[in-house]
C-alpha cells in the first residue's frame, strides 16, 4: 500500500507506480520488502507493523541488496513518499526501465 493510501490522502495513477516499484523492490531484495528483516511470508506480526509503520510514515527506503545503483534510483524513485516525486505514469517508468545500461530483457525492449 502507498502511503498517501493509508494516509487517506488524495490519490492517483503514481500509486500504481509505488506498487510496481514495491514489487521489483522484492524482486531485487531477497523476496523482502523495505525494513523486513526476512521474507514477507516469513515475518511475524511484530515485524510487519513495525516495517509497515516505517514505510508509511516517510522513512528513507534503503536500496535493495541485489539492484545495480541505476535500478536502485529508478525503484527508490517509484518508491517516493512524495506521489509528485514517482514517475508521473507507467510510461516514463517503463522508459527509465529501459534506459539501464546494457539492458537486455526482452520485455523492456
């Protein structure tokens, strides 16, 4: 959930963008979300509050442990607290996607 979300604060199409950026988030981060010391599935309550917490209330995203620097900065952007910070729609995030060097994925093509 984006944090505008929780925060019952007027929301859009970035919101989908902090989903897809979560997503590959756990995908470059050992199957764990930001904060989460072991897998999602894993976690105890304890531990889902309080990374859940830490997420929602603005608390800087640490970069996932197995992303290059320039997927790192494209998933942190999608990731921003701020909505007006994130990708302003699925296309630019797509395109910064793209743009990693020596991309090769033939679905980013």
């Amino acid at each position: 959930m984006a944090p505008e979300v929780f925060g019952e604060r007027k929301y859009g199409k970035t919101t989908d963008i902090y989903s897809a950026g979560i997503i590959l988030y756990m995908l470059a981060n050992g199957n764990k979300m930001p904060f989460f010391e072991t897998e999602y599935l894993k976690a105890d309550e304890k531990e889902r509050e309080r990374a859940f917490y830490r997420r929602v209330h603005g608390e800087k995203i640490p970069e996932a442990r197995y992303a290059s620097g320039e997927l790192n900065s494209i998933i942190l952007k999608a990731l921003s607290y701020e909505p007006e910070k994130r990708y302003p729609n699925a296309q630019a995030f797509i395109e910064a996607l793209k743009g990693i060097k020596g991309s090769q994925h033939p679905t980013l093509r």
